[in-house]
C-alpha cells in the first residue's frame, strides 16, 4: 500500500497493494507494449481514501503505443456496478511510454473536461499516470480540478492544496452559474 497527501486538507489517498500489482503488471517495459487505462474506485474511510479497485484495459479501448481512448459504454458499466457495491469512481489512471511519467497536454485537457461534465462528491479527480519505472518511482498522481492539475507528493510531504479534497457542497454549486448567482446551490435548476 502507498499512501499520498493531499496537500494541506489532512486527507490521503491509499492505494491497494492489488491496484498496485495491477498497474504494475501493465507498464509499458517491452517496446511492443501499447498504452493500457481504466478507472479508479475507492472507499471513504476519512480522511483516508482507500483506493481499492483499478479497471482496465477492455476490449472495447483504442490502444497503441501511444495512445489510448477509452471505451466509454464499458466505463459507464463499471461505473454503475461498483457503485452498488459501495465502490465510487473518484478518477482513471493510463499507461506511458515514458520512465517516469507525467500527464501530457492531452490528458490534462481530457480530465479538465471529464471534470467539468460529473456530478462528483469530490472536488476533483485523481490521474494517475503509470510510467515505466518500478512503483512508486515511475507514477505520478496527481488531483485535478476544473481549471489545474496538482501533483501530489508520495510521502509525507504536501503538495500545494489550499482546499480540502472532499465536498459537502453539491458540485451543482460550482457549475453553469453565471449571471443569475441566488447563492442557493440546491435551488433545483437544470441546465
Ligand atoms: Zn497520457
């Protein structure tokens, strides 16, 4: 299991030995290896979340070396499933080609917009990149929002996170206000 702060919000993300194994056993050490990904469950035990399940690759993904698009009807699935079995989808993780990975510009835009469109407890998502290193040294985690990408530190030191990670405000609060502000994030509009 290894542990990362998120910033000064005195909350942590674990992530399972069994994640740890399955992340492993996809990084892309041989040259014939193509970009692998899924999505990331965890369980809330605050301020610990347990990221406890990684899915991925399917069938249904476009993969190459590198590159790789999801299937977005098999996401949607897992998503449903884990959810009935207490499990919430709190972010995806990818493969690089690359010894120690970091997110390109294309990923940061694709989690910005995968932000931007969720209703979420969480106030961000977590991206894990997964290079080809051995763990931890080759991955990179980090939190994102909708406008930044934070990179978190996998010890004890924190990155620089004003907020908290965890929201009991609906994320509705945060999106589609524009001029017509009534300061009531349950006001029941759609848009
Ligand atoms: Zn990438």
């Amino acid at each position: 299991m290894i542990f990362f702060d998120i910033g000064q919000s005195g909350q942590s993300l674990a992530f399972s030995d069994g994640v740890l194994k399955h992340f492993n056993r996809h990084r892309q050490t041989r040259f014939w290896q193509k970009e692998a990904g899924g999505l990331l469950f965890a369980r809330f035990e605050l301020p610990v979340i347990n990221i406890d399940v990684a899915t991925g690759p399917r069938r249904g993904d476009r993969r190459s070396r590198y590159s790789y698009w999801p299937d977005e009807r098999a996401e949607q699935r897992e998503i449903d499933d884990m959810f009935s079995r207490g499990l919430h989808f709190v972010g995806c993780w990818h493969t690089h080609p690359e010894d120690v990975a970091s997110p390109s510009h294309i990923d940061r835009r694709n989690i910005a917009d995968c932000v931007r469109r969720s209703y979420h407890a969480l106030n961000g998502f977590i991206m894990v990149v997964v290079g080809r290193n051995p763990i931890p040294v080759g991955i990179c985690v980090s939190v994102c929002d909708k406008s930044s990408v934070y990179e978190l530190a996998s010890s004890r030191k924190a990155a620089s996170i004003g907020s908290s990670f965890t929201s009991t405000s609906r994320r509705s609060a945060d999106l589609g206000r524009s001029s017509a502000d009534f300061g009531m994030p349950d006001s029941g509009q759609t848009s």
